[in-house]
C-alpha cells in the first residue's frame, strides 16, 4: 500500500478502491481495480515494492556502523528466542528461552550451556521477570478456581540455589515486580478491576504492602525500576495522546516530589535499568530497536548499541563492566553481551 501511494500518487488507493466496490466479481475486484489503475497487475506490484524496498534497506543497513558483541550461539533451532537476559549474583545470565517446539522456559546460561530453571513459568502476553542475586520474581496469569472468567496475577520467586519456587501474593493484580538492590522489598503495579494502574511496594519476604503511590493523572504504568540507592523507583508512565515518559518517583514522599527524567514521546522507552548513574533502556529512536543510557547527571541520551536488526531488553552486570541484550536476526532473539 506504501508503494502505490508513493509511485501512482496518495489518491490512487481511493479510486482503486470505489472501482473495486463496483465490481460483482469480487475475488478479482481489487486485482482488476489496481490493474486499471496503475497498470501493473497485483503480483507485479509485490513485485515492484519488494524490489524498491529492498535496495531502500540495504542502502540503511549498509550506511549503520556496527557495535561490536559477542552473540552466543545457544540453539540450533530454525526459529528460537531468548529474551530478557538478566545478569544473577554470581555472573551467569538468566533469560527466558523458547522455540517452535517448547513454550517459553526459565533458563540460566552459564560457561555456554544452557539449564532449565523453571519449565512451568506461566507468564502471560508482555509480562516480565526481574533477577537480583539469588531471586527470580515474576508476575504470572492464574485465573480462578471456581470461576473461570476471574483471573488474577500474581507474583512469584525462584531461588537459584535451591530451584524452589514460592507463590508470594494470591488473588492479587500486580505485574512488572522488580527486586530492591538490598532484597528485602519488590515493587510492583497493581491493576485494579477499575483498569487503573497504581505502583506499590511489598515486603519481598510475606508480599505484604508496604506503600501504595497516587496515580492521580491516570497514566498506565510500565516496569518500575529501583534507583542505585534503593530511595526512589523510575517507572515509565504512559499517556494515551501523548506517548510515554520516564518518571523518577521518591520512596520519601515528604523529602521531594517526583521529577521527569525524560519528558512524554512517542518513542518507546522500554525496560529502563539504573547502573553506574546512567539509566539504561531500549527505544526504536534510531529508526532500529536499540539500547540508550540516560546521564542523570546530565540529562543526556547516548546510544550505546548500534545492530543490524535491532537490540532489546538492556541488563548491566554487576560489576557494571558489561551489558546484555537481545540481539535480533533471522534466526530470532539470541543472547548478546558488550563492554560498556
């Protein structure tokens, strides 16, 4: 459809598509319509747009100049994904892991072999999981025993160590939990029946609220993330005309109020992660999925990846050395790592 409207003019798909609405012959109609039109048959103009785009992405593709990293070559399944690598205490990666013949997995990597944590990891549609030392917690679909139509979401652990898995919370709405750099709290979203979005906070140990944060402009909230220092939560907040922003809210609500860290856009920002004074989260902003680094300091953005199909999902390790991502290509997501 771009195609046509940029080779035959931003008219020409209303007059193919009033000459196909006329015709009774209707399997034909838009074929026969776009033939009259432009004089081009439909599969010649497949044709004409794969060709012209084509030649358009490889000149872009050519002109990109790459970041160097390590992708490591984990399956060798025809299509497969691991998305979402997040650095554990001792250095190895925790990364969710699925192809065309297994439901996503829960999966560490380690010395380039590839365990299974967790085969039963029931997240649902975008949600995500966040590791902090030992402790994987996610928020997972469970719907209602007795009634079937009443779902919930709630949030659970998994110790590396011991493989166990505790349920935390139950009959709760929360998604997105994330672990304070000290452990002993997570924040969340609750999502009331209502549809509004409130952040609060929980004790890591017994899933009981400890602060519940005004949402008062009525933004969705997505994937909260604790400050270096654990005394504030960045969360990225979304407004339905004006995109997103990236919001720093304090844990002291009496000491200061919250500031905006990056005004509203409508260029994603995704999964932001704080580390070495710099917030880290991915963004289509260079016309390819990539990883951005706020300064806090400055107020600055920096691009930080450059990859020939785009990189997602930013972790830093602990050490603040390195930086894990999903690195897209044919083949799907694989686990990628660079020097920072």
């Amino acid at each position: 459809t771009t195609h046509v409207r940029r080779v035959y003019g931003d008219s020409a798909w209303r007059r193919v598509i009033r000459r196909a609405a006329r015709n009774p012959i209707a399997p034909m109609a838009l074929g026969m319509a776009l033939k009259k039109e432009t004089g081009r048959s439909l599969v010649q103009l497949h044709r004409d747009a794969i060709a012209a785009f084509d030649s358009t992405w490889r000149a872009q593709r050519d002109s990109l100049t790459i970041t160097p990293a390590t992708v490591h070559a984990l399956s060798r399944a025809d299509y497969h994904e691991f998305t979402l690598p997040q650095y554990a205490g001792d250095g190895s990666l925790v990364a969710l892991s699925a192809d065309l013949d297994a439901p996503r997995r829960l999966v560490r990597i380690r010395g380039g072999k590839v365990e299974v944590l967790h085969r039963t990891i029931g997240l649902f549609g975008d949600l995500q999981f966040h590791v902090r030392g030992n402790t994987v917690v996610w928020s997972e679909y469970a719907a209602s025993p007795r009634w079937g139509e009443e779902s919930f979401l709630v949030i659970k652990t998994l110790d590396l160590e011991t493989k166990q898995v505790r349920q935390l919370t139950r009959r709760s709405r929360y998604y997105a939990p994330a672990l304070s750099p000290d452990g002993t709290r997570l924040v969340a979203v609750d999502f009331s029946r209502s549809r509004r979005a409130t952040m609060v906070v929980l004790d890591a140990a017994t899933g009981r609220e400890l602060q519940r944060f005004p949402n008062e402009a009525g933004h969705f909230l997505v994937t909260p993330s604790w400050s270096e220092d654990g005394a504030s939560v960045l969360v990225v907040a979304v407004d339905a005309s004006r995109g997103n922003a990236l919001v720093r809210v304090p844990l002291d609500a009496s000491a200061t109020s919250p500031d905006t860290l990056i005004g509203f856009t409508h260029e994603a920002i995704s999964r932001p992660v704080v580390q070495g004074g710099r917030v880290y989260f991915g963004s289509p902003r260079s016309g390819l999925d990539n990883i951005f680094a706020l300064d806090l300091a400055t107020h600055t953005i920096a691009q930080v990846t450059s990859r020939p199909l785009g990189a997602t999902w930013p972790a830093v390790s602990p050490d603040g050395r390195r930086l894990a991502f999903s690195d897209y290509s044919l083949r799907g997501y694989d686990v990628a790592e660079m020097s920072l």
